[in-house]
C-alpha cells in the first residue's frame, strides 16, 4: 500500500434508489486500489431517504456524510465535500452511477504517472437523451470559446484533482462557480482521458433548460467580460450606422426636397426602435452584472453544514 490518500466527493440530491447501488460497485474499486481512501458523501438537502441511507454507511470508517442544511446545488454540494476532504488526490463523481466508479483507478493512475495537477473525462458515447446532449454541446463549444479555457467536455464530473488544486479553488470564497473550470484556471499540467458513460441508474437528471441557461451564464459572467466587450462593441456599431443613417437622409432631404423627407420619417422610427431595443438589451447584461456584484459582496456562505456524520463521531463534529 502506499501512502497516497484518495478521497472521493459525491453530491447527493434525492438519489435514494442510487446510493446503494453506488456503494455496492464504489467500495471494491476503492479497497481494489490498495491505497488510503474516504468516501465523501454530501447530501444537498435531500427530501427523500437519501440522507438516511447514506448515514447507514458511516459504519464503515472511510465513510462520511455530510448534511447540509437545504439545497444549494452540486456545485456548492462539492465544495462543501472540499472542505473536509483530506486526500492527496481527489476525485469528484456523480450519485446517479452515469460515472462509472471503475475508471477511478484509471484517472488516479494517469495523475500520478504523469504527474498531472487535472486529470479531466471526456465522456465516450453519452447515454442521455437528445435533449440533454444538444444544449450540452452548445454549452460546450460556447463555454471553450467565452472563456478560452480548454476542456473538450464540461459536464462531465467524474474528474481529479491534486490537493493543492482543491485547496485554490475552496480559497475562491464566489458564488456562482463552476468546479471544471475553476480547477483548469488554476492548474499547471491538464489531461483529458476517455471515459465510459452510463445510463442513470435511477430517477431523472436534475438539470433542466432553465438551469443549464443558468449555468451556462454563471460561466461566462465569471471567467469572461466578453458580452460587456460586446456590448461595447455593438454599440459603437449602432452610433457610427445612426450617423450614416442621419447623413444619408440629410443629403437625400437636400437633393429630393421637403417631400422625400416627410416620408423619410419611417426611416427614423425604424432606427429609433433598434436603438431604444439595444438599450434595453445593454441594461439587461449591465444589470445582471451588477446583480452578480451584489451576490458577491453580500459574501453569504455558499453552503451550511448541518453535521458530518462518521463511524466515530455521531453527528456532532462540525
Ligand atoms: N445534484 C446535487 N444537487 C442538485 C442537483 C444535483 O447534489 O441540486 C447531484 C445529483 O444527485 C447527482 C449529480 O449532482 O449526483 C448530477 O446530477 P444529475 O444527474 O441530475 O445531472 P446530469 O447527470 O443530468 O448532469
Ligand atoms: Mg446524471
């Protein structure tokens, strides 16, 4: 055995017909890998028998719950995972088994032999509807494209990450963070291996348009200004074609007379609308910017831990 620790972060929302089933297949790979191993269990919240289940494995010492107070998302479900995760390497899945726990060695392996800070998947025949693939594949090219960060995959969260990678991103006190490419941001050496995805076990996913949109907004906004340079940009655009416009109907108005102007005036409605529409459209972005300004000084945690539970301690270390 050596003397690497590996720690594995699990979110779990309302997953109770999974989680066995994930113990069952997680617990052999880990004890497989002979090296030191938690099992980091975070139930976000959950309104079914998810966090009852999960408590029943605390009899196994590499076993640790912890309770959040209410849902907070599995970002934030992660990070609270993060926080008392003691691993040299550190692996985060999902509950749903659409990760299968099997690759763990395989993404260990590729970390320590090449000495890689992140080690992240690219998933190899997704199992998702059609639906849930397609805005994936927007976001991905999108989300490459906004942030310049390159990672050919963005959703998938059966990754790892070397303590001090860990350690940066739980140091970034934002909300509104997206785990993938925070860790890209702040690692040195990032490889991208292949992986199997599975259909989910049970249940549905928990992710709907609305929260990819969301997502997808929380990603741009805080690792890119591009749609304020854009705006900028745009609206340089719109003054010089008012001025071209103007022009064009000044001189017209000369050469044609009173009459050609007269109709002329719906001309100048037309590039009233698209100017009152760009402004709205300008307030619109500003004010979700200074909305994200305003979460961020407002410095509320992004998780509260209600208990960890473990084999010895029943509930009360905090
Ligand atoms: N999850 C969570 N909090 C949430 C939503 C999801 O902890 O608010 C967990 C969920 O239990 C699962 C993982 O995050 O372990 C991925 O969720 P899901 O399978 O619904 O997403 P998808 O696979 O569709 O991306
Ligand atoms: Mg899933």
């Amino acid at each position: 055995m050596d003397n690497t620790m590996i720690s594995v972060v699990i979110p779990v929302y309302n997953e109770d017909a999974n989680i066995s089933h994930l113990m069952e297949r997680l617990r052999p790979v880990m004890e497989g890998m002979n090296k030191r191993y938690e099992i980091i269990l975070v139930d976000d919240g959950s309104s079914d028998r998810s966090l009852a289940l999960m408590k029943g494995f605390t009899t196994h010492p590499e076993v640790r719950v912890v309770e959040l107070t209410k849902n907070y998302g599995q970002h934030a479900a992660i990070f609270s995972g993060f926080s008392i995760a003691m691993g040299d390497i550190i692996v985060t899945m999902d509950a749903d088994l659409q990760n299968p726990p099997e690759e763990i060695p395989n993404l260990v392996r590729v970390m320590e032999e090449g000495g890689y800070d992140v080690v992240g998947t690219i998933r190899k025949e997704r199992k998702d509807s059609i639906f849930r693939t397609l805005p994936s594949r927007i976001v991905n090219s999108f989300a490459r494209k906004m942030t310049g960060i390159r990672m050919t995959d963005w959703g998938c969260m059966l990754r790892a990450y070397r303590r001090n990678i860990v350690k940066h991103m739980s140091d970034c006190r934002e909300q509104s963070t997206f785990i993938p490419a925070l860790a890209v941001y702040f690692a040195k050496r990032v490889t991208e291996i292949e992986v199997k995805h599975e259909q989910r076990y049970a249940g549905t996913s928990h992710y709907s348009l609305r929260k990819l949109i969301n997502l997808q907004f929380d990603l741009v906004s805080s690792f890119s200004d591009f749609p304020l340079k854009l705006i900028m940009y745009a609206g340089l655009g719109m003054a010089f074609l008012g001025i071209s416009l103007g022009a064009i109907i000044g001189i017209s108005r000369l050469v044609y007379g009173a009459a050609w102007a007269a109709e002329g005036v719906f001309t100048l409605f037309a590039a009233l609308f698209a100017f009152i529409g760009f402004q709205f459209f300008a307030l619109g972005v500003m004010g979700e910017y200074i909305g994200r300004i305003y979460k961020e000084v407002r410095r509320r945690p992004e998780y509260v831990i209600d208990r960890v539970h473990s084999s010895d301690s029943e509930g009360d270390a905090r």
